[in-house]
C-alpha cells in the first residue's frame, strides 16, 4: 500500500515536472519567434517613422491617410488589413507600382483604386499555364515551391471588369526569367510578394531594387521570423548587411527606400 502511493506520488510529480519543461520550452520558442531572445536582424520601427505621412493623431490614424478597403476576410495569400493601409498610403502618391506576385489580384485592385489617375499598375504572376516554368534551387525550402504552386491558380482577379483595370498591366511568367529593364530606375513603388523561396527572393530582390527610382520604396512581405516563410527572413537578413531595411511594427512588411 505504501509503496504503491509513493509510486504515484512520483509519478505525479514528474508528470508535474515534464508538464513544466514543456510549457518552459514552448514559452522560449515563442519568445525565440518574436524575436526576444535574439531580436530578427532586420530592426523593427512603427510604420510612421519611416513613412511620416501615416503618423498618428491624438484621435489615431488622420483622414489623410483614408484609402478604398477591402478586408482580408479569408483570402488566399493576401495581405492584412494594416499591411494594405500602409501599401495603399504609398500607392496614393505613385505614379507606377510594380508588384512580384498578384494572387487573388485584391492588392493590385487597391492599388489601381488609390493610386493617382494616370498612375500604372505592373503585376507579375504566374498563372496555371506559366507555373511549370518555377525554378527551385538548391537551398530552397521545398514548402515555398508547394505554396508558391498552390497560389498560382487564378485566371480572373479582383480588378477584372473594374473602371480601374484600365490602370493594370498584367504580365505572366516566371519572375526568374522576367527582364525588369523596361522599368530600371523607374517605379515609385515596388511590392516583393511572389515566390517565397531564398533563391526567389534573392533574384526578385535585386531586380526591385534597380527597377526603384531614387526616393521610390521596395516593400517585402512575410518577414515573419525564423519559424515563417524562412527564405524570405534569410534572404532580407542577408540583404540587411548592405543596405538599409526596417520592418514595420505590427506587419510581415519590410521597407526600404532607395536613396538620391
Ligand atoms: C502571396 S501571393 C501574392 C499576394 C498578393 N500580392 C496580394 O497582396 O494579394 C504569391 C503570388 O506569387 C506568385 N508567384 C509564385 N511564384 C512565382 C514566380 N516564380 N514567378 C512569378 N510569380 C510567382 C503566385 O502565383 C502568387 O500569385
């Protein structure tokens, strides 16, 4: 009888004891992802500190910065709400916005509605005809080729039959193989949100980078730490040793703007 309680005593307390190192374990891990233990290399700043315009009030947001909205309310690789309050912000003074990666096409629909009227807007995608084209690399994760594959299905967007679709230019096709020359030095806004995968967002990042004008902005999405989309977190913590990038408190959004 004593033996038996002790045993269950014992069984009780490193029941107790594993229950705590996991709970200890987990706790780390997420303290690890939001970047508390080592912060992500890519330092974090409120939006408005480096896009001025979006400073708050003593009432919260300004109604300069009002932008045309839709929700994401269960879309399929889309940007949040906040992520599209920022982008449409930038849209709304640009005369041409190049986008890596249309989806659904809801970004592309709102930037097209909140940039100025003789404003263009350049999406690349692939598309089911084009996604045979992917390249993976060595090195890639093979997670980002399965996502990258199930986005590229959509053959009508948002934009599609709106007043504003006169302002888009859809082109399909690897961004690998897509020659950025006709847009060199030429975009107010360039939007990296296509393949995930570390060579993709080596390759899509240097060509952003030369397609912005001086004083223009390359935004990246999906910085989401070492447990997110881990090519685009390697690839922007690389990119981060030679020129400057911010991430946006409250977003996946990496900013930079080219200097004059
Ligand atoms: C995350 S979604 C883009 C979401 C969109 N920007 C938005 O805000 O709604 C990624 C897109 O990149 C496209 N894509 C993936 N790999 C690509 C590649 N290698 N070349 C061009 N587009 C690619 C996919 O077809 C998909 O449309």
């Amino acid at each position: 009888m004593l033996i038996a309680s002790l045993v269950a005593t014992n069984l009780a307390a490193f029941a107790l004891l594993a229950f705590s190192v996991r709970k200890n374990l987990e706790h780390k891990e997420r303290r690890k992802q939001r970047g508390l233990f080592s912060p992500w290399p890519v330092k974090r700043v409120p939006p408005h500190a480096v896009i001025p315009e979006l400073a708050p009030g003593p009432l919260g947001p300004t109604r300069e910065t009002e932008i045309a909205f839709i929700a994401n309310y269960r879309v399929p690789g889309a940007i949040s709400d906040l992520e599209t309050w920022i982008l449409c912000n930038l849209a709304k003074r640009a005369q041409l916005v190049f986008e890596f990666g249309t989806a659904t096409g809801k970004t592309t629909y709102l930037f097209a509605r909140n940039a100025p009227e003789n404003a263009r807007i350049v999406t690349l995608t692939l598309d089911p005809r084009t996604a045979a084209s992917y390249q993976s690399a060595a090195g890639d994760e093979a997670a980002a080729r399965v996502s990258a594959l199930e986005e590229s299905i959509f053959e009508e967007f948002v934009y599609t039959g709106a007043p504003v679709a006169t302002k888009v230019t859809q082109l399909y096709g690897d961004s690998k193989t897509f020659d950025g020359t006709p847009w060199l030095g030429r975009c107010d806004l360039v939007f990296v949100d296509g393949a995930h995968a570390y060579s993709y967002v080596q390759s899509d990042s240097r060509k952003a980078l030369a397609m912005v004008r001086p004083g223009g902005v390359v935004l990246w999405h999906d910085y989401s730490g070492p447990r997110g989309a881990h090519g685009v977190y390697r690839a922007l913590n690389e990119l981060a040793r030679d020129i400057e990038l911010q991430h946006l408190a409250g977003t996946s959004l990496v900013f930079h703007r080219r200097p004059h």
